[in-house]
C-alpha cells in the first residue's frame, strides 16, 4: 500500500525530499504558493525555479492549497522558509489528524523569543499532535540529494517511535536515517552551525589553507558543544550529523550560503548581502540571538564574539577574525 507525504514548501529541499521519497513508491503532494512553480511540476515534472535539471517522478504533485496538499497524508514535512512557518503551520494544524507523522527541516532561530524555530515549531502544535512530531536535521545539499547520491538525515523525536517510524520512511539505498532524542540539541546546532559557518568563509575569503578551516571546525564544535550542554541538551550532538554533519556541509560546500557570505565579507567594502550577490543569509540573525544566548548563560564562546563582531563593524570586517586568531590559546 502506497503512503502519501505531504511536504509543505516547495523550494530546493522540500522538492528534493520529495523526489527521495517518491523513488521510494510513495505519493507525495507538494504545497507552495507560487502558481508558475505548481504549475510548471504537475504539467512538465520539473521545479526549474529551484531545483533546476532535475525530472520529477511522476508520482509527485504540487498544489496551492495546504488543505489538498494534506488530505490523506500519513505524514506531513514542514519545509518552508523560516519566515513563513509560524504561518503555515498556523493553517496546517486545522488539517492534521491524531495519528499524523509531522516532520520540521526549517532550521534558525525565531526572531521573537530566540529559540530555535525546531522548537518553536513543537510548541505550536497542539498538545495531542506533539508525541509525533519530529525534527530533521543533518547535512543535506538538496542538490546532491536530488542527484542521488549518498546523503543522511537526522530524525529527532521525544518519541522514539515516531523518530523510528520518519527515519524507515526515508531510509534506503541512497538516504540514510539516524534517529536521536536530542530534541534539543538538534535543534540548537541546526540554528548555531550557520553562524560558525560565517567563519568558515572569513577563513577562504582570506585565503586561508585547510589546516585554519580544520582549526576553526574544531574550535567551532567546542563552543557548540558547550552552549548545548547548557541549555540542557546533549554537548556530545555537536559531534553528531545535526552538528558537525551539517557544519562541514554549510561551512565547506559551495553551496553554503553563509560560508560564501564570509569569504565574501572578507576584505569587501559592504556588508550588505544583497550588495556581495546573496539573499537570505541565517547567520547574520542567528549571530545576534546566538551571542545573547552565550551571554545570558555566562559562557566564553570567543570564535562566535569574533565573528559577531566582523559582523558588527563598519570597515575591514575581517579583522576581528584575524585578532581571534593572533590570540587563540588551546588548551
């Protein structure tokens, strides 16, 4: 018996799990808002817009109604924006039914209270809904995973059943699925590791070699695991594919929006992103609610105060990266 997903959002990654999932037999509906795109993948199978080159199977649909895009679903996956999702899953929640498998893979913080939007996401949901729900994370390129090649998930849930049950809907020859009740912790190092990956820019944009990208990794994976440990998460996910997985993914691929926004940063005359030829840059907001987290909880994280105060200054940007480095003591 074939299951139906419904993947809300419609962009590079929701589009991407979509193709995964449907190679797997099951049936899949996509929700977007964007008529031109619905459009385009229920009369030639394809999302140039955001996943170019790529034919769709056959057995995915896109529509522009969040109602239809769920009926039937046995699981729904909420892939939009961050901006949008408080939004959709808003609307969604009318459409879930009690024994609805519900996915979240939008990563950051939430601008409001400055947690990250993985939580955020489980409190939003009604109480009834909450023993399914389930936080993706993990490195990821919706490119790659549309190309096939070998890639891997994590699935975080209180509930190992539920994480169990998301990672065997996913799992097979080319997707791998590891399972984890570090709610928490995922979801923390889905949000930390894009402002880590500014700094993994700042070091090519400065034309560093590999061995300063190995230090920053390390250094950055240190920090991360010591803001978990103290929001009361696992310090040891840091090192799990949500963390360091997902770090080496944003951080070193060119695909890695933050890490070109570093190495762009680097001896540049704006900080503006939209002026260095980027969009969306999450690291620039999750930085500012990052480092305040640090603060709050007392504790020395001094690879992100240099990279927050890059972000902070008004000329030769890179500068205080290259202090931090000057200064950097191991231990």
């Amino acid at each position: 018996m074939k299951h139906k997903t419904a993947i809300l959002g419609c962009g590079n990654m929701g589009t991407a799990l979509a193709l995964v999932l449907a190679e797997s037999g099951q049936t899949v509906s996509l929700y977007s808002i964007e008529d031109d795109v619905t459009r385009e993948i229920n009369t030639k199978h394809k999302n140039t817009k955001y996943l170019a080159g790529i034919k769709l199977p056959k057995g995915i649909d896109a529509t522009g109604s969040i109602e239809d895009a769920m009926r039937g679903a046995s699981m729904v996956i909420f892939a939009v924006p961050s901006f949008a999702l408080d939004e959709v899953a808003q609307k969604a929640v009318a459409y879930l039914k009690k024994d609805t498998l519900i996915g979240c893979i939008t990563k950051g913080f939430d601008k409001t209270c400055g947690s990250p939007l993985g939580l955020c996401m489980a409190s939003w949901l009604p109480a009834a809904f909450r023993k399914n729900y389930c936080l993706i994370g993990g490195p990821a390129v919706a490119s790659e995973l549309a190309h096939m090649k070998p890639s891997a998930i994590e699935i975080a849930s209180t509930n190992p059943a539920a994480a169990k049950k998301m990672a065997a809907a996913f799992q097979g020859d080319i997707l791998k699925a590891a399972t984890t009740q570090d709610v928490t912790g995922v979801a923390y190092a889905m949000a930390l590791k894009n402002i880590y990956a500014i700094g993994l820019g700042l070091c090519d944009g400065l034309k560093y070699p590999m061995n300063t990208k190995a230090l920053i990794t390390t250094q950055s994976i240190m920090e991360m695991g010591t803001i978990l440990k103290a929001v009361g998460a696992k310090s040891e996910t840091a090192m799990s594919l949500a963390g360091l997985g997902d770090l080496i993914v944003t951080g070193f691929s060119s695909h890695g929006r933050n890490r070109t926004f570093g190495e762009r940063l680097a001896k540049a005359k704006t900080k503006d992103p939209r002026k260095l030829g980027l969009t969306t840059v999450e690291g620039l907001a999750a930085s500012v609610i990052g480092q305040r987290l640090a603060h709050r909880l007392k504790l020395k994280t001094p690879l992100m105060d240099a990279i927050c105060d890059c972000l902070a200054a008004e000329k030769k940007f890179e500068q205080p990266f290259i202090d931090y480095l000057k200064k950097l003591r191991l231990n």
